[in-house]
C-alpha cells in the first residue's frame, strides 16, 4: 500500500465574483466542478484568516487531466476583499498558472470570447534539451496570469 506524506491538492485565487470565475475556468479550460460549494464562516475561519467575521464563498474546480482525487483550482470570493493593484509577469510572489493544450491559439481564443486577455504574443521558444514549446500569457476576466502551452 502507498503512503503518502505529502500531496498538493490545490492553488486559491480569491475573487470579486466567484460564480463568474469558475464559470470562466469551466468554459475555457473544461475544469469541473467538485461539489459542495464552500460557504464559510465561524470563529475557526476568524481565528484562520485573521480576519474578524470573515466569510467565504466558493468551489473547487478539479483540473483538466486529472482524475476525481487530483489536485483542484480552489476559487474563493471573501465578504470583504482587499483590491488588487494588477498583476504582473515579473512581480515577486504567486505569478501565473498554465495549461498545457492541444492547440495554443484555440486556446488563446476561448480566452478572449470569455472575458479574458491577452498579456503577449504567441511564440515558439527552444528550451535546452531539444525541446520546443509554443505558447502564450493571458489573463482571465479578473487579471490573473494563465499560460497556454504546448511541448513538442
């Protein structure tokens, strides 16, 4: 039998409007929903966050390639949110998640007939070792960074 002593299982973006974003995620990139949806409150979640009367509303949505156990894209709205000042590529911290995809531009255009934006151009690049990965950065309809991919 496998033990396992550690395991990821999901990445938090925290939303101005979680059902839109999942929506988003759902229609773009054919992640599912993995019910319940979160709703969040009490003094465990106060005494969590550090926020006092925090409450959260929310899903996880389970990641295209994995199977129902797989790591999930967890996708919170607070009652009270602090706004964003924008994202960026090269800024320190959390930066972007990617997708690795059959057809980069199809991708990039799903994006953009949901809301989302493009940060680039789409480019080719070789990567040592021999391999190639066509590709490009996008934002989704609140500005966090998405890279489409695709190795070859």
């Amino acid at each position: 039998m496998l033990r396992i002593g550690i395991k990821y299982t999901h990445i938090n973006l925290v939303a101005k409007d979680w059902k839109k974003l999942a929506k988003f995620y759902v229609d773009v990139f054919d992640c599912k929903p993995k019910p319940p949806e979160r709703d969040l409150s009490g003094e465990w979640l106060d005494r969590l966050t550090g926020i006092d009367s925090a409450h959260i509303r929310g899903i996880h949505l389970l990641l295209p390639g994995f199977k129902d156990d797989g790591p999930t894209l967890e996708i919170f709205q607070y009652n009270e949110s602090i706004p964003d000042t924008g994202k960026s590529i090269n800024r320190e911290g959390f930066a972007h998640i990617a997708f690795a995809v059959d057809d980069v531009e199809k991708y990039l255009e799903k994006l953009k007939e949901n809301g989302g934006t493009a940060v680039g151009e789409v480019v080719t690049g070789h990567v040592d070792g021999g391999r190639t990965i066509h590709v490009v950065y996008g934002k989704d309809p609140e500005g966090n960074i998405i890279e489409i991919q695709k190795w070859s």
